[in-house]
C-alpha cells in the first residue's frame, strides 16, 4: 500500500510539473495569451528600458521587492491617477504606486536610474488576457485613456513618451513623426476627441510628507487631492488644506499630512 501511495504521489508530481506551461513574452509584436489566460506559467521577459521615464504593462503581476530585483532599489512606479483640462491641455497626474508592486494587465510609468539595459524578468505567474487600460473623464468631457500595447500598435493620433526625451513624464503626440509606433508591454495616451492638446503630467505625493506652509503662501488657492489621487476641494486658500478631515492629501504635487 505505501509503495501504491508512493507511486500515485510521484504521478501526481509529474502531471504537475506537465501542467506548468512556459511562456515566454514577445515585447515586440506581442504574444496570444488566449491559451495562458487564468494560468500559473513559468513567464519569461527581455524588456528594454532606457535612463528616464519608460512606460510598461505586464498580464501578470510583480511585487515591489521583485521590480527591485529587476530594476534596481532606486526605480520608481507610477500609475494615472486623475485626467483633467487644466486650460492649456490634458494634465495627466500620476502618483506613486511602488509599494502595491505591478499589477496584471495595467498601464504604468516605470523610471529606471541605471544605463540603456535589456532586463530579464523571470517569475513563475498566473496570467492573465485582458486588455490593459485605465480610463478617466476631464472636467471639460475629454475621455483619456492610458491603454498598453498588446502587439505593436501604429502611432497615429496617439501620445507617447519618446525614448530621447524622458528625463520627464513628456506625452507628444507622434502624428507625423517618424517613429516605429508602440510595442508590446509598452503604453500610450488616447484622446476620445481625436484632436491635437498639448498633454502635460505631475508627479503626485512622491517623497515624504510635508507641511502645507513649507509649498504655499497662506492665501494661495490650491487643489488638493486625496492618496488616490482625486480631486476633493478645488482653489480652496492652503490655509483651509488643515481643516479637511485627518488624512494624507496631495497638493502642489506634494504629501500633505492633515492630523
């Protein structure tokens, strides 16, 4: 009987190990997925990454010690938090995201200190087929999302970060630019107007809270914004910032911690 026990465990084992399937993944023209999708797969990466902003969507996750791991203890992990028309454009704001890790299927800012580098990801993970996409509504109607590439994407009317210039979150629009469009794993802004804006980004809430008194004068009209980066109070004096219910916001880009 232990020996039949002993038999039977080895071929569950075996059948397991079958089971995992490898998947390794195109960041050129992309991958069908159809076939992976909801399954635990032992997944393998090449993803380039230049010195400044790159943009990145995965269809499984990473945790933050693994984006270390893979991009250094210095990188940074931001994700679209709010879309609004600030007058001259579209102002994307992104806020700081390391700490929850890359989550499956959604479109990030990934910025990575070390030189031009082909990065290696290798992890055993669940993926996951679904296109990779957050959307939000301006206060003046615009629909923006921020989609990845599931294969290479042309880039007409599209915005995107380019490669020469992303010292900074710069979105350009590369109607009529010569470049070779978006590849897999990568991200672009989509406008549901069509029309050509000029598409800015801020930082919101990276580094460690400060004072309301240490980023505006006591008069100045702000916006603030909660950790998730939505908008409740609009140019509202920083001296009032203090006597909205205990929590941490941003303003001016910055943590603010109300006690």
């Amino acid at each position: 009987m232990k020996k039949f026990l002993l038999i039977a465990a080895m071929a569950a084992l075996t059948v397991g190990a079958q089971a995992q399937q490898k998947l390794y993944l195109s960041t050129y023209s992309g991958t069908n997925l159809a076939k992976y999708d909801g399954k635990v797969c032992n997944v393998s990466v090449q993803r380039a990454v230049f010195t400044g902003w790159n943009t990145i969507a995965l269809p499984f996750s990473m945790t933050e010690q693994e984006l270390n791991d893979v991009f250094g203890s210095d990188c940074r992990l931001e994700r679209l938090a709010s879309a609004e028309d600030n007058g001259n454009g579209v102002m994307l704001n992104f806020i700081d995201c390391k700490a929850e890790g890359i989550q499956a299927n959604t479109p990030y800012m990934l910025y990575y200190t070390g030189e031009q580098a082909t990065k290696r990801i290798v992890k055993e993970a669940e993926v996951t087929d679904r296109q990779a996409a957050l959307t939000f509504i301006t206060n003046s109607g615009e629909e923006v999302t921020m989609e990845g590439a599931r294969t290479h994407v042309e880039d007409e009317g599209l915005y995107g970060v380019l490669a020469r210039d992303n010292s900074e979150v710069k979105f350009v629009s590369v109607k009529g630019m010569n470049t070779n469009g978006f590849y897999a794993t990568r991200c672009y802004i989509r406008l549901s107007s069509g029309t050509s804006k000029m598409v800015t980004a801020q930082h919101l809430g990276y580094g460690d809270p400060t004072s309301i008194d240490a980023i505006a004068s006591t008069n100045e009209k702000v916006d603030v914004y909660n950790a998730a980066g939505t908008k409740v109070a609009s140019q509202i004096p920083a001296s009032e910032v203090s006597n909205l219910r205990a929590g941490l916001y941003i303003v001016k880009g910055q943590k603010v911690l109300v006690k």
